[in-house]
C-alpha cells in the first residue's frame, strides 16, 4: 500500500485538508482519497450482519421453500434478472429472485437501489390483484390511493401500502426523509469514523422493504397455488403458502460476502465466484427433486437460506460470463476488461466526489448532491447485473444532479420549485437547470421507473440506442444503449462536482480533470453539448406501442 494511500485515510473531506493533501502528494491524491471512502462502505458493510433486519431474513427464507415447488410447477432458472416477458410460473419465481436481490443490496449496505425493486415489485402485484378484482384507477384518483385501495383486497395486508409506495417513490426522488432512509450510505464512508454502527433509520427502510415484500408474496403464491392445482400437483401448495421458521439468522462468511461484490471482469472468472456457480448448478439439481421439499416443513438452517442466495449470486455469474463472451464476440479486439475497470473506477470516483462536495453545501442542495451519490453507486452496480432497474437509479441521478445545478445557478427559482405545492416532476428540475435538451433522456429512463400496463420499454430501449455517439456502429447500438445512458449520467454529474471543485479552487477541479474525467474543461463542455443536441434531435421521438398485455384473470 503506497504512503499517500495510507495518509489518505486521514485527509478531511473539506477544501483546505484536500488542497495541502494535493499539494503534497500530487494529482495520485485523488486516486487514493476517493478509493479510501469507497473501501470504507465495504469495510463497514462486511462487519455489520445487522444491517439485515430480522424481518427481512424472515422473508428471504421463503427462497428455498418456494424454489423447491416453483420448479417443480415448471419454473426456469432464468439467468436474466428482468422476466417482464417470461410465464406466469417464472414471474412468480422473478420475485423470490428479487427479494433475495434486496437482501444482498442490504447486506452490502445499498439502501435506495432496492427500494426501485421493491417498488417494481408492488406495482407489477398491484396489476395481478387489480386484474383479478377487476379493479381500475378513478379518474380523479391519486396513484397512491388507487394502489392503497387494490391492497385492501388482501386480508393480511395491515399497512397502506399505497402510502408505502408513494414513499419509496419520494426516496427515489430525493424528497421526503430520503437523508434518514440513506443515513447508512452518507455515514460509512469515513474511514476516521472506526466500526460504524446502523442507523435506526435505515433499519426500519429495510423494514418496509421487507413488509412490502412479504405482502407481495401473498398474489404470487397464491398464482403459484393455482397453477399447482391444473397441474395437479396440490402437495406443492403447501410449500408456497408456508412460512417455515428460521432456526438461526445467516451470518454470511467472507467468501459468501465476497460472492455479493459487484460482477466486474475480474470478480466474475476468480476461481472462488466460478465455484459459487458450480455450487449453485448443484443446488438447482437438488431442489428439482420431489422429496428435497420434505425438511423444510419442520424449519430452515441458516445454511439453507445462504445457499438460496448463494443460487441467485451463481447464475448471475453464469450470466455475466456469458454476457461479457458476447461482448467479446460483438466488439472483438475493442473488448477490453481493462478498460472496463477504469470506467467502473471512474463512476466510483464520480460518486465519491459527489458524496465529498455534498458536504461542502446545505439544505436541499446537499440532499440533491448525496442522493445522486447514492443513486449513483446503486447504477453502475446495477448496470454490472444486466438489469434495467439500473436505469431507474440513473433517472435518480439525472434528477438530483439537475436539482443541484439549478440551485448552485438560480437558487431564487430552485427555492421556489422546492416549495411549489403538489409533486415536482424531473422535467422541472432538467428545465431550470438549462438542460431542457435531456428531457428525453429523462422520458426514456421514466419509462423503466415504473412497471405499468401503459409501459413502453422497447420505444425507450430504442432511443437509448440513438443517445450515442454518432460513430458508434449501427449494430451495437441497441447492445450498448444502457451503457451509454450511464456514462452520459456520471458525465452530467461530474460536471456538477467539478463545479464546486472550481469554486472551491482551480487546483481541485483541474486534478480531477486530468486524474478522473479524462477530460480538459472544453472538452466535458462539448462532450456535455453534444448529449444535449443528440436530446433535442429527439425530442419528438416516438415511444409506440405499450409493451405489455392486459393479463389473464385467472393468472395474470
């Protein structure tokens, strides 16, 4: 370990401490200081098994149980995360799979990513119990009400689960007791600060994630329980209506822990990750057989439930190794794990510095700058799973990095918008930041936020697909679309960090030019132009059709 990254540990995030640390050590400073926070978050993670409510293992236990007879009904082990188009049986199985994804998030100490699952979640229930009742939204209903009001169809259901929805809404939009949800992420980053200990706050985000979870369990098994019936299999209901005790909370060992570490290149071809997909292929052949379901009637070992995780971890790596041979094949010698380190490097530097200027401000313009920060580091890790809950998170970020330019350019107008009754669309904030010409983006990623019958995600997969370089080749352009909407997001983000750099002084903001962007200040400026004339090339783009189809009564 080098001497300035030992001595970077004792830097202070504030404008003179960095200043005399730049000065000593040079432009590596910001190389060192930004990786020292970052390691921080997964140094406190890794020593806090708290993190992870009792409520929450609670309903992660029901993995095993429900793998065993949802597989028998028929379910694939489907390596893509995102099942929107698969059977009934495997949507049931999506959200086992999700709950588990929660619970990992949590463990490794992201809180806002999974609230955009767990949000998903209640909205794709919200149509199977809507369309079973045959429940429609009022014209003059709020979302909220109308999700609140479809919840009440189910006799367990002891919250408003509209409300809960609309709040986690709020989080994703940085309103509401967003800094209370994300309290872990803003106070694990200090590497001065020692054992960190979880906040109340987050514990109870967890909560709710797990109370939501749990609730929309109730329509899957209960889907689950139907198909059993026409396929003649009544002894699996059992299975998906129990709720067998867990004897013991797992406390994930460093090599499960490692296992939940984000898939870059290297992560994914390490022997120990390899292993865990061999292991899982072992645990899929168990499951499949009839009597493996026996046990898990009289309770669940700690080891079970790991090994359920351990699953969805395995086939993600079997997934991500496939992806990146396809990428391989499709860009041939342009495919570069190196190069994939350095970008993922440079979105957690961004995020960091994010986090880092935050502080520097107050009010809602520090909110702004830390929930982009966390959203942010929910994104890439998201981006590396394949999934477009990644793009939600960037929607996040394109938000409250708008949010923070408008108030560092028109504090007035941004006070104003702050208090303006009602709700405050994205679109606001992109407006008076002087971005307008992103408003698309925003409508593309706004297509993915929410899981809707109205939904048009492959309209909004294809202007992904134009929002690139103009040279990128015609045939990649759709296969790189996420990738770029995410790099066009940390770029619009750390063009607001450099921002604050400069004020707080040109030698800050000029090493982290030539350290961490790459780039020199007319180039981030054009680079930024461009993705804004691309956006107003666009602007009238046509999204089509709705993706989705009214579903079945029966099984929707």
């Amino acid at each position: 370990m080098s001497r300035s990254f030992t001595d970077a540990q004792r830097v202070r995030p504030d404008p003179a401490s960095m200043k005399a640390a730049l000065r000593k050590y040079g432009w590596d400073f910001w190389l060192s200081f930004l990786m020292v926070r970052h390691k921080a978050r997964i140094t406190a993670a890794s020593r806090r098994p708290d993190l992870v409510p009792e409520k929450l293992w609670e309903v992660t236990a029901r993995a095993p149980i429900f793998d065993v007879a949802l597989v028998q009904l028929g379910a694939t082990w489907w390596e893509h995360p995102d099942m929107y188009d698969r059977g009934v049986i495997d949507h049931v199985h999506w959200v086992v799979d999700q709950i588990v994804e929660v619970t990992r998030g949590i463990r490794m100490g992201d809180v806002l990513g999974p609230a955009a699952i767990v949000r998903q979640q209640t909205e794709r229930w919200t149509i199977n119990i809507a369309g079973h009742h045959g429940l429609t939204q009022s014209e003059n209903e709020s979302r909220a009400d109308y999700i609140g009001r479809v919840w009440q169809e189910i006799p367990s259901c002891q919250i408003d689960v509209g409300q809960a929805w609309a709040r986690l809404s709020q989080w994703l939009h940085g309103r509401g007791d967003v800094l209370d949800a994300i309290a872990w992420d803003i106070e694990s980053s200090d590497p001065l600060r020692g054992s960190v200990t979880v906040p109340d706050s987050t514990v109870k985000a967890a909560e709710l994630y797990a109370e939501l979870l749990d609730l929309a369990l109730y329509p899957a098994s209960g889907v689950g329980c139907l198909v059993a019936r026409d396929r003649k299999r009544t002894d699996l209901q059992v299975y998906l209506t129990a709720r067998p005790k867990l004897r013991l909370q797992p406390d994930l060992g460093p090599n499960a822990l490692r296992a939940l570490r984000p898939l870059d290149f290297s992560t994914v071809v390490a022997p120990d990750m390899q292993k865990i997909a061999q292991d899982a292929r072992t645990y899929r052949r168990e499951v499949a057989q009839r009597s493996s379901a026996a046990h898990l009637q009289r309770g669940l070992a700690a080891g079970t439930v790991e090994r359920a995780i351990l699953e969805r971890r395995g086939r993600a790596v079997d997934g991500a190794l496939r992806a990146f041979e396809q990428t391989h094949e499709k860009l041939g010698e342009d495919f570069s794990p190196a190069g994939l380190a350095t970008r993922i490097f440079r979105f957690i530097a961004i995020s960091e510095a994010s986090h880092v200027v935050a502080e520097w401000s107050s009010g809602a313009e520090r909110t702004a700058l830390l929930v982009a920060a966390s959203a942010a580091r929910s994104a890439w890790r998201f981006w590396l799973e394949d999934t477009d809950i990644s793009l939600v998170c960037m929607r996040t970020v394109l938000e409250q990095t708008c949010r923070a330019r408008a108030w560092r350019l028109r504090p007035l107008k941004a006070a104003n918008l702050e208090n303006a009754p009602g709700l405050v669309s994205p679109s606001r904030w992109i407006d008076l930041a002087g971005w307008r010409r992103a408003g698309v983006l925003n409508r593309s990623m706004g297509e993915f936020s929410h899981l809707e019958l109205r939904s048009r995600r492959s309209g909004a997969r294809q202007l992904l697909s134009e929002m690139q370089d103009p040279e990128t080749e015609e045939s990649l352009r759709l296969y790189l679309g996420r990738g770029a909407a995410l790099d066009n997001v940390f770029r619009l983000l750390a063009f607001e960090v450099i921002a604050r750099l400069q004020a707080a002084g040109n030698e800050l903001a000029e090493s982290f030019r030539q350290t961490i962007t790459l780039v020199d200040e007319a180039t981030h400026e054009a680079e930024v132009e461009q993705l804004l004339n691309l956006g107003l090339g666009l602007r009238g783009f046509d999204f089509g059709e709705p993706d989705f189809k009214t579903p079945d009564p029966r099984h929707p």
